[in-house]
C-alpha cells in the first residue's frame, strides 16, 4: 500500500470519526436548542405578565389621581362658596358685635359722667366700676382675636376647616364676654338706681317731717289765738259787767 493510500485510508478513518462524533452529538444540540427556546418563550410570558402587571397599575394610579384631583376640585370650589358665604356672615356678625359693643361703651361712659357730676353717691361704686371695666376688656380681647380669625381664612390651606371651627368658637366667646360685660353694667346701673330711690325715699321723709312740724305749729299757733280771743272775749265781759254795777 503506497503513502497515498495510507494517507486516503487516515483521513477517511478520521472524517469518518468526525462524522460519527457529530451523530452523536446532534441529539444533544437539538434538546438544548429546544430547552433555549422553551426558557424564551417563558420569559418573554413572564414579561408580558409584568407589563400586563404594571399596565394596570398605571390606569388604576391614573383613575386614582383623577378621583383625587375630581375630589379636589370639588372641595375647592365647596370651600370657595362657603368662604364666600362665611365672609359675607363674618361681615355682618363683626358689624353687630362692633356695634352691641358701641351700645354699651356709650351707656357705660353716660354712667360715668353721672357719678362724676357728684349728683349721686354710690358706697360700692369704685367696686362695681372695676368689674365692668374688667367684663370690657375682656370683650374687646375677644372682638380683636376674633378679627384675626376673620382675616386668617384660605381655601388654600388645609387646616382651613379647623379655622372656620375657631371662628364659630370665637363667636360665641365673643358673645359671652359681651352678656358679661352687660351684666356687669346692668347691675352698677341697678345698684345706682336704687340709690336715688333711697334719696328719694330720704328727701320725701324728711319733707313729710317739715310737713308735720309746720301742720303742728299751726294747729298750735291756732289754739293760742282762740285761747287769747276767748280771755280777751271775758275780759270785755267782766269790764262790761263791772261797769253796770257801778
């Protein structure tokens, strides 16, 4: 056998060898290639279900905000209307409060210019005046926080609701200090009141008195001048009969 054929013989023994290795081999390429394709397959599943996933989630964030931003929207224009209206009610109870406050302040400062004239004396004045003018100032504490409370009202602001709470509770503390502040007043107007009646009651004894004495002097004054015109009356009877004797 020549070289030639020696080498032929080798290289179809080695092809031959390639070939059978490649046999066997292909099986195992083709399992493999299917299990690549299946783990594909299942991740691009996978990932479809994410998108799925987060798809509506997006929707459902967005019909969220927009309940929240309808929801918003709602409560701000409730909030503008009732801030209208409140303003308007906030006006009218502070013009009243202003002006109640006034009523009194006047009635109080005429009480004032009474006592100070001297026309009266009332023992307890000092005291009571006191009082009042505590009850006053604690109103106008009152009026001014809740001017402040008046200014401090914002749709804006989320506490907005706790605001107009105060408000309504300042109205009625204002209220209260302004009953307190007319109380006290009534009774130092009562007490001086009561203190003229007492003069009074003095003046029209005492002239009840002077009445008395004078009505007394006179029935007296009286009584003497019959007694005087009765003895005169005898004493002209005695000379007359005095006088026949002779």
């Amino acid at each position: 056998m020549t070289i030639t054929q020696h080498l032929k013989t080798g290289a179809s023994a080695v092809i031959a060898s390639i070939l059978l290795v490649a046999l066997m081999l292909a099986p195992v390429s083709a399992q493999a290639n299917k299990d690549d394709v299946a783990t594909r397959k299942e991740q691009v599943k996978q990932k479809v279900e994410e998108q799925k996933t987060k798809g509506k989630k997006d929707v459902a964030d967005k019909r969220s905000e927009a309940r929240e931003l309808a929801t918003q929207e709602k409560r701000q224009a409730a909030c503008e209307r009732k801030q209208a209206k409140l303003a308007n009610t906030m006006d009218s109870i502070g013009d009243k409060v202003g002006r109640f406050s006034l009523v009194i302040d006047k009635k109080y400062e005429q009480v004032q210019d009474f006592y100070n004239s001297g026309k009266l004396g009332v023992a307890n004045y000092e005291e009571m005046a006191e009082t009042v003018d505590n009850a006053k100032n604690a109103s106008q504490l009152e009026i001014e926080a809740l001017s402040e409370l008046n200014t401090e009202l914002d749709c804006e602001d989320p506490d907005v609701s706790a605001t107009i709470a105060a408000y309504r509770s300042g109205v009625n503390d204002v209220k209260q200090s302004l009953r307190e502040y007319r109380k006290a007043l009534v009774e130092l107007i009562s007490s001086m009141r009561a203190s003229i009646a007492a003069e009074k009651q003095d003046s029209s004894s005492t002239d009840d008195s002077k009445d008395d004495d004078e009505e007394q002097a006179n029935d007296d004054d009286t009584s003497s001048n019959e007694t005087d015109s009765n003895q005169s009356d005898d004493a002209d009877s005695n000379i007359e009969g005095g006088g026949s004797n002779e």
